[in-house]
C-alpha cells in the first residue's frame, strides 16, 4: 500500500503530462488550415470553410493552458473546461479532416498536372 498523498500526486501527475502536450498539435493544425487555404483551383481538394473550422477547433485546447494553476472547478485538470472542451474539440476536429481526407482519396484526379521544370 501506498500513501495516499504520494497516489494523488502522481496521478496529478499523470494528467499534467497527459494534458499539457498540445502545443505541437496547434502548430500542426495551423498548417493544415494554411495548406488548405492555399489551394487556389476552382475546384480545391478541401472546401475552405474546413480551414476555418480546423483554427475554430484548435481554440479550444487553449484553456489547457491553466491545468497547472487551477486544482478544483472547471478549469482543473478534470474539469469541463480543461479536458472536455478540449477532448470533444479534438474529436470533432479528428472527425472531419479524416472524412474529407477519405473523400480526396477517392476523388480522380484532375488536369491540374504540375509540369516539372529543369532548372
């Protein structure tokens, strides 16, 4: 058996580490937003408006910004704000590049062809 205290502070622990990774994810998501908004055809690969819900969604991992501050309430570490908001935004945002993604995939080619160019 363990003492109590020592098991609470490392399952706090845990959910810090669990919760706090993310910055690398927004960095990502901005440039899947900035791909998608740079396809200029008639035609693009991804409508742009998934651009936009893809920054829209990446907003809400910033309140995991105060799991280290807070330890009871919304915003602690198990709190709707600081993991659910966030848990949910992720799925959702999952969600969506994964079924247009799917959706590009099957989708013919088109006379866009990129010509190479001897340098």
């Amino acid at each position: 058996d363990h003492d109590p205290v020592l098991t609470q502070t490392l399952s706090e622990i845990a959910w810090f580490c669990f919760s706090m990774p993310f910055p690398p994810f927004i960095v990502q998501d901005l440039a899947v937003s900035w791909a998608i908004l740079s396809d200029k055809r008639p035609k693009p690969l991804f409508p742009h408006w998934l651009a936009y819900a893809t920054t829209g969604l990446t907003l809400t991992f910033y309140p995991a910004l105060g799991v280290h501050c807070v330890h009871y309430g919304a915003m602690a570490w198990d709190g709707a704000l600081e993991f659910w908001l966030g848990a949910a935004g992720f799925g959702i945002q999952v969600g969506l590049l994964v079924s247009f993604l799917i959706k590009a995939v099957g989708r013919p080619d088109e006379e866009d062809v990129v010509e190479l160019v001897d340098l």
